[in-house]
C-alpha cells in the first residue's frame, strides 16, 4: 500500500540548490507533508481496524480450552491472547489520540494482530500432538509487506567441491543480506535502489531545527528513546511486544 510516494526524495539526503527554501515555501512543503501522511494514517487505520475485527473473530470461533499439562500449547495461546489484546489497545490508542498515533503504532497493530493469529494456529497444532511451522519473518523495511525472502545459498552463487572456498559477495548482495527483507525490497536493494521503508513523522525540534516544518523519514531511522518500534521492527522482531505495549511502556513522550 506504500509504494510510488511522491515524497520518497524527502528519504533522501537533499541536494545542494542556489539557495536555501523561504519560510512560505518550507511551510507550504511541511503542510504537504502532514496532508500526505494524514491520508496514509486513515488507510492504515482501516487497514488495523480489519487485521484486529479478523483476528478476534478467529480467537471467538476457535477457542481452546486446555489442561494444566499442555505447558507448550498453553504458552503459545496466552502469548495469541495478549498480542490480540495489544493489537486492540493500539487501535484504541489510535482512535482516541489521532494525532499523537504515528504510522510505525498502527503498523505495530498489524503486526500484533497477525501475529496473534499465527500463535494461535501453532497452539492449535500442539495440542494435536503436531508440530507448528516455523513463525513467519518479517521485513524489517516495511513489517506490512509479505514475509522476508530468503537468498540462496552462497548469493546464489555455486562453490566448487574442489575449491571449497566461499563465494565472493558484493556490495550490494551484503547491504541486501543484511536485515530481513521481503522479495521486492530485497531486489530494490541489489538494483541499487531504496527499499520501500515504512516511514514516521519527524517533528522539526527533533531534527536540531526550530520553527520547521516536520519531515517523513524511515521508522527505524527514529532513535530509540523516542519510538519502541524502531529496533524491532513494529515489534516483529521481540517477544515481549505484547507485555509491554500491555503495560504501557511503548508510550514514549512526543514533542
């Protein structure tokens, strides 16, 4: 759903021009902004709104009930249950504080919500004496895209038995093996090309400049003391997502 933005130069360092932006245009520029990602927040709200509305109906059509000694299949249900809780109190938080809810908070209640989901599915299959599959990877770029692609083998690259030395990997194969990505944002890279990040809005006062207007930059490019999304890819990547969104440790001031 993020993809082609007008604004994706705005990711990108800007080039040197003869003079620097007058304050009409830098406002006009930063109301640019905020009308542009105020319609992405409204697509991604509905967007939330349907992954957690899916979710509870699956966790109301398919509850389990289990004895005290299936301790595997009973972790992986209470973990589905306290993401779905998430998932909804981010959604809440969302409908309750519109402007203080920044894209990363509602893709983290995609993500949560799918991720409920999943573990439910693998709690299902415990307790039927099966094996679940592995959990799915997600992009670090944009945790809304697909699951992260796995590269072949060596780059895809074939080594001789004889020589038994490994292949040589490029730049390019590096910068793309370096975080999970998932097949469009893994062959952008290796073209040379950005990857469709997921970006937050940037007060100006947190860029060093005063009375600017805020600019769109990518999620994970926030410090961490001012989003718990960034390192973790809208919580994707930690465990303890669901119990700190739960306590309330994901609110971090905004100014």
């Amino acid at each position: 759903m993020f993809r082609r933005w007008w604004f994706l130069g705005l990711l990108r360092p800007a080039e040197q021009g003869p003079r620097p932006p007058g304050r009409r245009e830098s406002k006009e520029a930063g109301e640019l902004v905020l009308r542009e990602w105020q319609v992405l927040r409204d697509r991604l709200s509905a967007i939330a709104a349907e992954r957690v509305a899916a979710a509870g109906d699956l966790f109301r059509a398919a509850e389990l009930r289990l004895p005290p000694g299936e301790t595997a299949a009973r972790r992986d249900y209470l973990w589905a249950l306290e993401a779905y809780e998430a998932a909804g109190r981010l959604l809440d938080e969302a409908a309750g504080l519109p402007d203080g809810t920044d894209l990363p908070d509602l893709t983290a209640a995609v993500v949560l919500a799918e991720q409920a989901v999943e573990r439910l599915a693998a709690a299902h299959t415990v307790h039927a004496g099966g094996r679940p599959r592995p959990f799915a990877v997600r992009c670090f770029y944009n945790p809304l895209h697909g699951p992260a692609a796995v590269p072949a083998a060596g780059g895809g690259k074939a080594v001789s038995r004889k020589s038994r030395r490994r292949p040589t990997v490029g730049a390019r194969e590096a910068a793309a093996d370096r975080r999970p990505a998932c097949a469009s944002c893994r062959n952008a890279i290796l073209a040379g090309q950005s990857p469709d990040v997921l970006p937050a809005l940037l007060p100006a006062a947190r860029t060093g400049r005063r009375g600017g207007p805020p600019v769109l930059v990518p999620y994970y490019a926030v410090p961490q003391q001012w989003s718990p999304w960034s390192a973790t890819a809208c919580g994707a990547y930690d465990e303890g997502t669901p119990a700190l969104v739960l306590r309330g440790g994901h609110r971090r001031p905004r100014t």
